[in-house]
C-alpha cells in the first residue's frame, strides 16, 4: 500500500459519506473501523459526520456475527 492508495481510499470514504447525506441514509462512524490488512503503514482515515470529521479508529480484530476477523487473516481466534 503507498500514499496515493491510502489518498484514495480516504476520497471513496467522503464520497460515500457524501452519498449517504444526500439520501439521508447517514453512518454511524463511532461503529466504523479500520483494520490494516497486509501492511504496516499506519494511516489514520476519517470520516464526515453531523460533528465534524470524526477519525476511524484501527483496530487489529473484529468480531462479526460469530466469526472474528483479524489483520494477519489467521483463523486461531475461531
């Protein structure tokens, strides 16, 4: 992952954003995370809410109803 990756994915979260006030179907970014898959470069994303551009806080595993997802893909937390 480079610089411009992480610049464009930040462009697609405000563009969903934006999408998502149009058609007042609005997120809830306090439950928004990111999880750095493959790679160590530590970059912050943020997302447009009613406050404010609020950051998205990484987070190594996440759980999903019932299986659990981590950022190194292996399967020994099931």
């Amino acid at each position: 992952m480079t610089e411009s990756d992480s610049e464009s994915l930040q462009k697609d979260l405000d563009s969903l954003a934006n999408w998502s006030q149009k058609w007042m179907l609005k997120f809830n970014s306090s439950k928004c995370k990111v999880m750095h898959v493959g790679h160590k470069l530590n970059t912050m994303y943020f997302m447009n809410d009613k406050d404010g551009n609020m950051e998205l806080s990484a987070v190594q595993e996440e759980k999903d109803p019932g299986v659990f997802f981590t950022s190194d893909l292996k399967a020994s937390t099931q």
